[in-house]
C-alpha cells in the first residue's frame, strides 16, 4: 500500500510505502492544539505503521530523523520530477499590459515570502520596474494589490490557474522567483527549469537541492539580494541564457519517469523486507 502525501490518515495489514513531501506541521506547528494534532497524527501514524519511508530530498530525510525519530535505513531519498515538454506542447501567456513578467507558483503562505519580493521589486530601477508584471499564480489572500501599486510594482495576482494556464504562463514567463523560506523540495523551480525559464531562488537547504547549480541564488529573506538578482537575470541576456541551458539540462535529468521507475523498486524493496 502507497500513501503519497505526508503520512497515513489509516492504516492497512499490507508492507506500507509512505512518501513525506516535507514536515512543516513540526516545523512550524498550530498554536491551537487540536489542530496541531490532527495535522501531526498522518505523520506519527506511519511512523508507528509504515514498512519503508521515501522522502522527496535530502533535507526533508534529515528532518524526519531528527523530528520523528525514523531509522534513517528505513528512508529513500527519491526526488520529485517533471516531464519532457517540447516547444510544440504550449502556446506562452502573452499579458496585455506588459511585454515581459516574472512568475511565482505557489500558495502564498507566510513561508513562501512573498513580503521579500515584493520589497525586492520596490528596490528595482524604475524603468525596470515600469516594464515588467509580477504573476503570482496559486491560492493567495496575502497581497494587497493597491498597496503594491502605490510602491510603483505592478502584480497581477491569477490565484488558482487550470493546468493549462499554468503551463503557458510558465512558458511565457521571463524569469521565475521563489523566495521561499522553507520547502520540502520545490517542485515549482524544476516545473520552470523544464520550460526553460530562468529561476531565481533562495537559498533554503531544498530548494538548493531542486535548483541545484542551475539557478541563481540568493539569501533567505535578503531583499537587496533578491532585487539584485532579479535584475540580473532580467538584463543580463548572456546570464539569462546561460540559466535557460542549465535548468533546460537539469529538468531533463529529474524526470516523472525517473521518478516512477526509483519508486516502484522502493516498492519492490519494501515487499522484500
């Protein structure tokens, strides 16, 4: 029996797989405590119950030896991936206000620090700042449009997109940020890398092992840096072409069939114990 998401909400007689995603009800637990025990009983249920662990990165293994007390001989470290796209597979968003946007992907939690992109893009030049959107697409009650306007930043905020939609705004992007404070992975920088889009991104222990050397890198929370990044990958078009090649070469070694074929012999390995 597999259990994908982050634990086990029951229980089977079967050899059990359970994939963790990341441990953000420990990391960061609920202040009310009935809601921190529900969000915490998936997890303590499988350690109690699951044969085999796999965790999407080496950051998240660590930390479920650390808060879960998981032999780490029962985890397999199994990245997540992406498929192959070709040019053919989407037609690139085209916004009818701006030649060029930056994307982010994600729910826009607290976590994923959207409070240090928009501070970064306050610091941009203005020129670069009139002449470029920033898309956010995912579930998000965080941003104030209006303020972000009266600082001269221009966000169109597209909350949950279809499929569809996300592939083509990811086609069209001109880069992607991730400012993220605390991931499990970071499936969304790969999902980028695979459309050739130039990633910047924090420095937050698994989303460098998503990004690996093929992003461009800044500090956790550090707005400065982040402007100066996003700067970079903007105007520099040797640098932004040189990301496009590495993420395109990184994206086609983290495959969903890649995926698959580590999990299935996790699989196997589990029924074998």
């Amino acid at each position: 029996m597999w259990y994908p998401w982050n634990g086990m909400t029951w229980t089977s007689s079967l050899p059990s797989v359970v994939t963790v995603h990341d441990l953000w009800p420990f990391v960061s637990p609920s202040a009310d405590e009935r809601k921190r025990a529900r969000e915490q009983s998936h997890y303590l249920r499988a350690v109690r119950a699951a044969t085999r662990f796999i965790a999407v990165s080496h950051f998240t293994a660590g930390e479920m030896v650390e808060r879960l007390k998981i032999d780490a001989t029962r985890i397999e470290v199994i990245p997540n991936g992406v498929r192959r796209l070709t040019t053919t597979d989407v037609t690139p968003a085209r916004l009818p206000d701006a030649d060029r946007y930056v994307l982010f992907v994600g729910e826009a939690e607290p976590r994923k620090d959207l409070a240090t992109l928009a501070g970064a893009a306050s610091l941009l030049p203005e020129a670069l700042r009139a002449s470029i959107v920033f898309v956010v697409a995912g579930k998000t009650d965080q941003l104030k449009s209006d303020s972000l306007r009266a600082r001269g930043i221009r966000f169109t905020i597209e909350g949950e997109v279809s499929d569809e939609r996300l592939a083509s705004l990811y086609a069209g992007a001109s880069a992607f940020v991730f400012p993220s404070r605390y991931e499990g992975f970071g499936l969304p920088i790969l999902e980028a890398m695979s459309y050739g889009v130039p990633v910047v991104a924090s420095d937050a222990p698994a989303v460098l092992e998503a990004a690996g050397d093929a992003a461009l890198i800044f500090p956790v929370g550090d707005t400065p840096a982040l402007a100066s990044a996003l700067e970079r990958a903007l105007d520099d078009r040797t640098l932004s072409q040189r990301l496009t090649d590495a993420g395109l070469a990184r994206a086609a070694t983290m495959t969903t069939d890649l995926c698959a074929k580590r999990t299935l012999e996790a699989f196997g390995r589990a029924l074998a114990a």
